[in-house]
C-alpha cells in the first residue's frame, strides 16, 4: 500500500467516523525489514492495514 492509498483510506475512515491509529517508523535496529517513514493504519479490531514490519512488529504497534 503506499502512502497516498494509506492517506486516502484514512480519510475514507475519518468521513465514516471509524477510529484508527497511524504508526510511522521512525527508527529500525537490523535485522529488520521495515524501513523510516513506513506507515500503517491500525483499526480498532486490530487490523493492520500498510507496512510497519513483519508480524513480531505489528504485535507491538
């Protein structure tokens, strides 16, 4: 998902009133796949939409 299509779906989540969290890496410790600025949207079932690295990291997002 890129960060445009990410925004967009926020936006499509705020007109519709739907509470979510954006994450944005901001720092990453090797190894990792996840990168600075990767974004994702966390919605209140705990979905994940976007990048923010693998499965370890969603847990702690």
């Amino acid at each position: 998902m890129t960060n445009t299509e990410l925004l967009n779906r926020a936006d499509v989540l705020r007109h519709g009133r739907t509470p979510f969290v954006l994450a944005t890496v901001v720092h990453v410790e090797r190894p990792t796949s996840a990168r600075p600025g990767d974004s994702a949207l966390v919605l209140p079932d705990g979905t994940v939409e976007g990048f923010v690295g693998g499965t370890c990291a969603e847990t702690t997002v």
